[in-house]
C-alpha cells in the first residue's frame, strides 16, 4: 500500500517531526503528532510541510492551538507551548523568515511565467527554423515536373534534320 506521504511527494523529512511522541494516552500508549492530526482529520504530511513553512513563531502558535483542542483532557500537556516549540524544532529546515507566504507564492508564479514564456519563444524559434528550411527546400529542390523530364544533355541527338531556315 502506498503511503500518504508518497501521494503528496512529501517523504521521511518529516519522521523526526510527525512521530515525536507528545503525551501517553489512558492507556499508557504513546501519542505522537501523526496520530494527533489523524484524529482531528488532518493530513499529517501535508500539516507538517504547512507548518514547515511558516516562520517558527507561527508554527508554534499554530501547533499550540492544535495541541489545545485534544479531545480527551488526560491527554492534555501541562505546557503546550513547550511541547509545540520543542516540536516545531524537529521541522526540516524552513524558508528564510524573511520570506512571507505572499511573496513565495509571487515567486512561484513569476518563475511559473518565466517558464511559459520561455517555451513560447522557444516554440516559435522552432517554427520560424522549420518554415525557413522549407522554403529553402522549396526554391532550391527540384519539382515533380523537373523530375519527369531528364535534362537536356542527357536526351539523345534527334534523328530528323533541323528544318531549313529562310533568307
């Protein structure tokens, strides 16, 4: 069976972070982040490439709030903003802080346009070569109706005599 993290090209990166254990259930289990987000429904992988590219303070905040809304109240931290900021620091390495959202989102289009346009402007370079070969093709090459008729100074010398010019 294929895993939900190969679905989404989102690979082991990830592991350190979705399964960091958070609290022990009633039972004595383990709860790591993978199951915290499969039981509010969310996409562990794609939950965690989200928060991986948020700036680390917001990603904190972000899992805080997520922490906050455990279902059951044995399985609540003391401190989840400890717990939060300690996983968060299993993230892979995130964009620049610097980096907003918006303007990854514009560089993405902007490189997006670039590659159109530059397909286009490639597309008629080579539309514009093949036009150009086939008129030099068509000016230069012989035509059917040359091709029929042997030239000239191959045919051989007429049998008939020339007929007699008038003075």
């Amino acid at each position: 069976m294929k895993s939900p993290a190969s679905s989404f090209g989102l690979g082991s990166e990830f592991d350190d972070f979705l399964f960091a254990p958070i609290a022990e259930d009633r039972n004595g289990m383990s709860l790591s982040v993978v199951s915290l987000l499969g039981r509010m429904d969310l996409d562990p992988w794609q939950e965690a490439a989200s928060l991986a590219g948020l700036p680390p303070e917001a990603a904190v905040q972000r899992l805080t709030s997520l922490l906050d809304l455990l279902p059951v109240p044995p399985l609540q931290h003391p401190d989840p903003d400890t717990t939060a900021a300690r996983l968060v620091a299993l993230l892979p390495r995130r964009p620049a802080p610097n980096t907003s959202p918006l303007q990854a989102s514009a560089s993405a289009a902007a490189t997006t346009r670039a590659r159109a346009m530059s397909n286009g402007i490639f597309i008629a370079i080579y539309l514009t070569v093949m036009l150009a070969t086939q008129f030099v093709i068509a000016r230069l090459g012989p035509t059917r109706a040359d091709a029929s008729h042997p030239p000239a100074s191959v045919t051989a010398p007429s049998q008939t005599p020339p007929p007699p010019s008038v003075k």
